[in-house]
C-alpha cells in the first residue's frame, strides 16, 4: 500500500489516476491519516462503494451505494480459522441503485474489456459450493449440508508444503531469499534503534488492539453498538500517568513525529510503564464536517508508511514507534 499511494503523489514507478474502494475508509484505517488524505487528493478519479458517508466518501468524486448482508446472496469461506462455509441468502430487495460489490466489479470490468471477468456472481457461487454436488440455489433450498472429514490425508499425500512435511523451517520462504527461520529484528523507530528520538518521544506507542463493539472503523454511527464504547481511550499505566499528572477519563494529547490526537485515559497496570496504546479507526459521524474528526482521534494520525518495510510482506510500522503524552489543556 505504501506502493500505491507514493504512486498517486509522485507518479513513481508510474502515475495511480483512479482509486476504487469497496467497504473501506481509508483515512482511518491506513497509516499516517494526514498523508493518505494527500494522495488521496492527486488522483483524478476516486471511487467509493459504501454504505455510510464516512470521511473518505466525502473526500470521493464518486459514492455508489453498496448492498448490505440482508440484500445478497453470498459464499462466505473462513478457513483460516473455521472449517464452515456460510452460505447467505438474500432476505430483503435492493432499494434504489445499489449493488453488491461484486456486479459493480464485473459490470466495470466487462465494459473495460479484461479478460475472465464476465461470469455472474452466481455461477462463481455455483463454483463455489460444487463438491456439495448441488448449485448455490439447490443448497439454499435444501438446508445445511456435512460433508464427509477425512482424516490423515497426509499419510496418502504428504502436507501442501515443498517436502510435503510440516516445515517448521520454511523452505518456500527459504527459495524466495528470506529467512526461513523465525527471527527478530528491532523496528525502525524505538528507543534503541532511534536513541536521538526517543529524547522527544520517549514511549513506545502501540496500536491496533480490538475494540469488542467495533470491527476498525465500522460501526461508530451504529446507536446501539457505540454505547458500548462512546469515547476514543488511551490506555496508560497508573505510574506513567501519575508522572504526567493525567488521571483516569482525562483527556490526554498523544504526539508522534506525524502529529498529535486526543483520546481519553484508561489507568492500567497491565501495560507496561514504558507503552502507551491507542485506540484506531476512530472518526465520529455525529460531527456536521466533511472529515468527521477523522484527524482528531484516530491513531493512524501518529503511524507510518515510511521505509523501511518489511522485507517478504511489504508491511509498514504500525507497533513499535515512538510517542510522547501530556494531559490535554
């Protein structure tokens, strides 16, 4: 991603002149909020399939009306932590023009002229469900479905890996040029890779932990599910606090080398003294301006898309940075 938004900025390695997002807000949920909107703003076209007017769809040239759960037909398959596939089934009519992600995707791809894009949502399902023995329709109809486990395939035909063994020393990362082993390599901005910085910021800033009634930046402009969690928190130990004279539901200004946020103090003995966490995605739709407080908040305010990134994945620093505190005037 970082990639793709110096792309929009600076045409490097070519020039990125339209943005489509299905379901996202990315100025809350991308690294370094302030230079997201900037990109943002280079390109011609940015296009947003949404359900709510979040503040990137108000920054869009473009919001289509996205589908909800109760208005599709849908193949949905976890198995990276489940072994069911769930089969939604439409219960409500489409109002007005909205579509589901997918016949927007194959409706712009058929008129652009890509290849393999032409099949309807509905014969990839068919696709999807075949070793049922039954369409998407036909398995609708007749209810759930057990499919036979089969146990210890692994004795007939190894595991899916390169030795066909369990490979706790990764030969396919190993072939890649990586290092097959797991390592640890200190971030690019602590207190001892960057000594200089941490004299201004001195606490290692941590983000991203889950919010129960929310899912990232979902879900605030939900009544029911934002009682649950009103305010953005900065969780502090009772001792850090104490030092900066910040008391429990203070508001606390939180500052890394982007910028500076506000979110309320939880005192916790459970982090450590030296670790200040944040709380992401926050923006608040009740706000009457076109950005929401997606820049008053939200943690990704204070993270980065600088380099250097992660080696095999191309990921950027999200934990492990440096950051200050002090109790907001």
């Amino acid at each position: 991603m970082p990639s793709v938004f110096e792309s929009m900025r600076t045409g490097e390695p070519y020039w990125t002149k339209g943005f489509l997002v299905f379901g996202n807000n990315p100025l809350a949920t991308y690294a370094d909020s302030r230079l997201v909107r900037d990109s943002l703003l280079k390109l011609d076209l940015l296009m947003i399939a949404d359900l709510f007017m979040t503040p990137a769809c108000e920054l869009a040239d473009v919001v289509l009306p996205a589908a909800a759960w109760p208005e599709l037909d849908q193949v949905v398959a976890m198995p990276y932590f489940g072994e069911d596939v769930v089969l939604a089934q439409q219960k409500a009519e489409q109002v007005g023009e909205c579509k589901q992600d997918e016949v927007i995707m194959t409706e712009l791809a058929r008129r652009l002229g890509l290849p393999h894009c032409g099949d309807q949502p509905h014969a990839i399902f068919d696709g999807l469900v075949r070793p049922t023995g039954m369409t998407f329709k036909e398995l609708a109809a007749h209810g759930p479905v057990k499919l036979e486990m089969k146990y210890r395939k692994y004795q007939a035909k190894g595991f899916a890996t390169p030795t066909g063994k369990i490979e706790l020393y990764s030969t396919a990362l190993e072939k890649m040029g990586y290092d097959p082993l797991p390592s640890y390599q200190e971030p690019p901005e602590s207190p001892l890779s960057r000594p200089d910085l941490a004299k201004e910021f001195p606490y290692v800033l941590t983000t991203g932990a889950r919010i129960a009634v929310f899912y990232h930046s979902e879900y605030r402009q939900l009544p029911k599910l934002r009682r649950g969690g009103k305010e953005p928190q900065v969780e502090i130990h009772p001792e850090t606090a104490k030092r900066h004279g910040i008391a429990e539901r203070d508001w606390v200004v939180i500052s890394s080398p982007r910028g500076s946020i506000r979110q309320r103090a939880v005192l916790s003995a459970d982090i450590h003294p030296q670790v200040i966490h944040c709380e992401h995605g926050w923006w608040f739709p009740e706000r009457e301006d076109p950005e929401h407080g997606a820049f008053e908040s939200n943690a990704n305010v204070l993270t980065s898309q600088s380099p250097p990134y992660d080696p095999a994945m191309g990921t950027y620093q999200l934990r492990g940075l440096l950051c200050r505190i002090e109790r907001a005037p």
